[in-house]
C-alpha cells in the first residue's frame, strides 16, 4: 500500500464549523481560535466568508475577524466568496486564497446558491480571473460529489463534468465533498477517480463529514489512492444549512491520531489541536465533536 508520508490539513473551523451555530460566536473568539490552531501547527486556515449577512449571520464580522488575526508567515488563510461583490469585498482583507463552491447535483445547486451549475460555474469565472490577476491563489470546494439530500446518489460522471468546468475557469486545486456524509470508501473513490481525469493528486483534496461515520474510513480510502491533502474541522464542527440531517465534518483531532498512528506526518501537535478545540467546544457549552478530543481530556481529567 503506496501511502503519502506526510498530509496537509485545512482546517474549516471557524468559517465551515462555526457558520451554521445559532448562538452569535463574537470575532474576539473566532479571532482566538485561529490563534489556537496555528500554534498547534496547522499551516492552512479557513477562516470565514464574504457572503451576504442576510443569508450566513454568523460570518457578518469577517473582515473584523481577517483584521483581527495575528497572522504568521508559513500560514495560508483562505476565505470564500460567492461571487464578485463577495471578492470586492475580501480583497481588502489580503487573503492568501479565496474559495470559490460548485455542487455536483443540479437541485442543490439550485437551493443552496438559485443557479444551475453551469451558471453558478459562469458567476465564478470572473471571480476566479480577478483573484488570479491579484496573486491570490484559488482553490474550488465541489460539494454533494456522492451524495445529494435532493436527488440521492450522485454519478461519477457529475463530478467528472463540475471538475471540468471548475478547471476551465482556472481553479487551481478542488475539494471532493462528501457534504451530507452519506459516502462510503467505493463511491468517494470513483469521486476522487472522476476529479483526477481535470486535476492531478497533488491538486484534489477530501472534505468528508461524518454523518454516518464513514469519514475516517473514506479518509483513507482517499489517502489509498495518493491524495495528501484533507479539510477537517477542529472539534468536528460544522455542518450544512443547505443539507438536512448533515452533522459535522470530521474532527481534526481524529485525523491527525489516525495519520499520526499510521506513521504520517501532519507537522500538527495533537495535544495542543485538543486544547484548541477545548477551547471553542467550552465557548459553545458542548462537548466537543471529537471522539480522540474526548477520550484524552477524560484521560487527563482521571490522572
């Protein structure tokens, strides 16, 4: 089994984790939890998105939260945007990527952003051409890639379609999105397979979340087949408001114990990751999404 020796991890915490929270997380704390994950090593951040307050609240504090981050050179902070007005608007904030979303199902393309996918794909062109012409790096998110809460299974041949409209308008690398968690380690493969035909592996990413306690497996899965970069989210948070019944993306805790445990390296120190999602699990008053993040702090708490 020809393994990758060392993974990059993104972590979508404070913008995929924390934008469907009802209770307001005040940029202060979103602010300090960038700052508890790059002190725990991760070297790429997702931090929020310059959508519209109307329909995402929660990320109407992003550019006090981007002012606000002590950021730190070998870190790359990634922000989404939905459109042009969204990029005019996150420019100013200097980030070193913005991302930009397309579905793999048509009927979820149509609930979560009204378009099809061939017009949300039109909407991003010149988004993509202005970041690009800016020096910013741009990076494609292509959810509902096995499954759709609309129209059920997806076809490989829909994400080899939305991966080749996302190459045509120069997205640099993609996200393979299990959005509603329903994929099992076959389907996320012939996922991956279907993305490899418009990028290389050093260009396709896997973003699973663990509705059905599946993503650690389709983590590896993915890993099987050389891919080496992963997005995951600190104490599992997250969800989609657009997807009902789907639970968080898999915790980075519970990655990094299972890289980590395979011999591959992450440059993330477990203990502090733990403390980092400790610390916006107790913000919440819940505990925290991770199984690993749970077993050690009782661990801690008994010794």
């Amino acid at each position: 089994m020809n393994l990758p020796s060392r993974v990059q991890l993104i972590d979508v915490g404070p913008r995929d984790g924390l934008q469907n929270e009802k209770q307001p997380v005040p940029a202060e704390v979103k602010i300090a939890l960038v700052h508890h994950l790059q002190a725990a090593g991760l070297t790429e951040i997702e931090v929020t998105s310059f959508v519209s307050p109307k329909w995402v609240p929660q990320m109407a504090d992003n550019a006090e939260v981007m002012a606000g981050i002590a950021r730190l050179p070998n870190v790359r902070y990634s922000v989404l945007t939905p459109n042009v007005q969204g990029f005019q608007a996150a420019v100013t904030s200097k980030p070193d990527e913005i991302v930009v979303f397309g579905a793999a199902s048509e009927a979820f393309s149509q609930k979560n952003i009204n378009c099809s996918i061939a017009e949300s794909i039109e909407r991003f062109a010149p988004v993509v051409e202005a970041a690009l012409a800016a020096g910013i790096a741009v990076r494609g998110a292509m959810s509902c890639t096995v499954g759709c809460p609309y129209e059920g299974e997806i076809a490989p041949e829909r994400v080899a379609y939305l991966a080749g409209l996302m190459k045509s308008i120069g997205v640099q690398r993609v996200d393979v999105a299990d959005t509603i968690g329903v994929g099992t380690p076959l389907t996320v493969q012939k996922a991956i397979e279907a993305t490899l035909q418009h990028f290389d592996v050093a260009h396709v990413s896997g973003h699973f979340h663990d509705t059905y306690g599946q993503a650690l497996s389709n983590t590896l899965a993915a890993l099987q087949m050389g891919v080496w970069n992963f997005q995951s989210s600190v104490a599992g948070l997250g969800g989609c408001p657009y997807a009902k019944g789907a639970t968080g993306n898999v915790a980075t805790e519970d990655v990094v114990y299972m890289l980590h445990g395979m011999g591959i390296e992450t440059g993330i120190d477990l203990d502090a990751l733990i403390d980092a999602g400790a610390f916006i699990s107790d913000f919440l008053g819940r505990p925290s999404g991770s199984r690993v993040a749970r077993a050690v702090i009782s661990k801690r708490n008994n010794i």
